[in-house]
C-alpha cells in the first residue's frame, strides 16, 4: 500500500512538472520543512532552506520566462527533456524501498511519462494559441499552466491517489483540447486558401 501510495505521488508531482519544471520541487521542498511529507534518505537535501530557495528563484524565472512572449516557445523546447527528467527523478525517489532498476523503471516510464505527456500537450497548446492569436492568449494559457502545476502539487502530497486519478482527467482534458484546436487550425487554414475556379 505505501509502495502504492509512493507511485500515486510521484505521478502527481511529475505530472505537475510538465506545467511548471520548478513548481513541485518548490512546494516538496516546503512540504518537507513544514513536516508534511517525508522525503527518502538520499533527497533529504530538498528539504533544506538553501534547497527550498534554489527552487523559488528557479520558480521565479521560469513563471516569468513564460510570460514573455517567444520567450515561451523556446521555455518550451528546453523544459520538455527537463521535465521528463525531473518526473522520473521525482517519482523514483518516492519508490525507493524497491530494488533500484525496478524503482528507475517505475519512476522513467510513469514520473517521465506523466511530466513528459503533460509537457508536450501544453506544447501543442501553446503553439495553437500562438497560430490562432499571435501569441495574444499565451498569457492566459502561462497562468493556466502555472495554476494547474501549484494545485497539483498540493493536492499530490495532500491525497496522492485523487492526484494520480486527476493527472489522467487532465491529460484526457488537454488532449481534447488540442484535437479541437486541430481541428480549428484546420478549418482556418483550408478556410484561407481560395476555391480553385472550374
């Protein structure tokens, strides 16, 4: 039951990573100082102040990179790999009382999984929002973001297995969401290019 318990929070907190690299590791960090989760041996470290303020500066940044415009479409190409990373780190550390290749196969292929699905459908989101209005909306897709990974993170340590459930709405949510997006970017495109005269 821990075991399934460890894998339901690190879901959720990789799939938060795949909103926001710098957010979970943030909120792990106070959650740990305030005595709300217990981090394994090897990531008492994240724990710390020194950590806790690492994360926020990180944080900081990387919120308000997004908020610049084009500067979020290049966030974009480097946060993918980075958050496939820090997914699989993040739920491997929570599965750590399995031998270790049974724990990194459990944290790369769900951790990665969960922040690598949600990372490229908010890619594919951000560009469509870039196609259809300049980059105007991307603000409003950043804060969307931004607040999906915070109540993420929160809801993961606080009811890990309603989080785990949760990342697989979302990800249901957001691949609706790009195929309707698809589908509009086509009906403009097809709508932009003249009718061949007979």
């Amino acid at each position: 039951m821990e075991t399934l318990l460890g894998v339901c929070l690190g879901i959720g907190l990789s799939a938060a990573c795949g909103f926001r690299i710098f957010v979970p590791p943030l909120v792990m960090s106070i959650a740990a100082q305030s005595g709300h989760l217990e981090l394994s041996q090897d990531f008492t470290w994240m724990g710390t102040p020194v950590a806790t303020v690492a994360f926020g500066v990180g944080a900081a940044v990387e919120v308000a990179g997004y908020y610049i415009p084009w500067v979020d479409e290049l966030l974009d190409i480097i946060a993918t790999p980075t958050a496939v990373i820090a997914g699989s780190i993040i739920t491997g550390s929570f599965v750590s009382d399995l031998s270790p290749m049974l724990q990194w196969t459990i944290g790369v292929i769900l951790g990665g999984g969960a922040a690598g699905t949600v990372q490229g459908l908010t890619d594919m989101t951000r560009l469509a929002s870039t196609s259809l209005t300049g980059g105007l909306a991307n603000p409003g897709v950043s804060t969307m973001e931004l607040l999906s990974s915070t109540v993420l993170s929160i809801l993961a340590i606080s009811v890990p297995v309603l989080a785990a459930l949760i990342v697989i709405l979302v990800i249901g949510l957001l691949l609706s969401a790009v195929k309707a997006l698809h589908r509009r970017l086509k009906r403009k495109s097809s709508s932009e290019i003249p009718t061949q005269i007979q």
